[in-house]
C-alpha cells in the first residue's frame, strides 16, 4: 500500500477512502485488467480476420500486457488473494471457451 501511494502521490489515508481492504483495492484492479483485456479481444474478433491471425492476434494482445511482469500475477493472486483469483480463473476460463469455440467453428466454415 506504501508503494501504491508514493507512485499515485497520495496517503495510504486516500486510497482507504476509496477502498475499505486491500482485497478491494486487488479485487477491482483485477477486474478492471481483465475488462481492459476482454474489451481488447473482443474487438479483436470483430474484425472478423482469418481465424488463425485472429488467435494469434489475441494471444499477442494478451502477452502485450503481461510483458512487463517479473514474477507470475497469476502465482501471486493464487497465493495470497485465492478468492479473486477463483473468480478471475472463472471469467478468462468462460470468456477463452467462447471466443475458442466461435474461432474453431469460423476456421471449419471457412476451410481453414
């Protein structure tokens, strides 16, 4: 939290005012990346591109975001935040499911 606050110019105080716990403050930070990221790929399948520069389109999106990461988000969240990462586990699990079903089922249309 005092690395949040010296980065953002702000007391630990400020940030509390908007968030009551830290699970609130990774919970909504989670969210909020993964809305970023899901936005991304959706607009990504509008497009409506070769099913296969589609999918590799998405997983450059994808790794674009996590390039800048030293250690696993993923470890970290299901270490210390296990609730949150149970529910953002879920949503990529679902969201993936979609997008990889309507991928593989436009590749057989299309004779890819």
């Amino acid at each position: 939290m005092d690395d949040i606050a010296s980065a953002l110019g702000i007391s630990k105080k400020t940030i509390y005012t908007h968030f009551k716990t830290k699970n609130e403050l990774v919970d909504a930070t989670t969210m909020t990346l993964f809305e970023v990221i899901s936005e991304e790929i959706n607009h990504i399948c509008d497009l409506e591109k070769n099913p296969i520069e589609e999918i590799y389109d998405i997983k450059q999106t994808i790794m674009g975001h996590l390039k800048n990461e030293k250690s696993s988000p993923q470890y970290q969240l299901q270490k210390y935040y296990p609730k949150t990462y149970n529910t953002l586990k879920q949503k990529q699990y679902d969201m993936m499911q979609s997008c990889v079903h309507h991928n593989l089922a436009k590749g057989v249309e299309l004779g890819v």
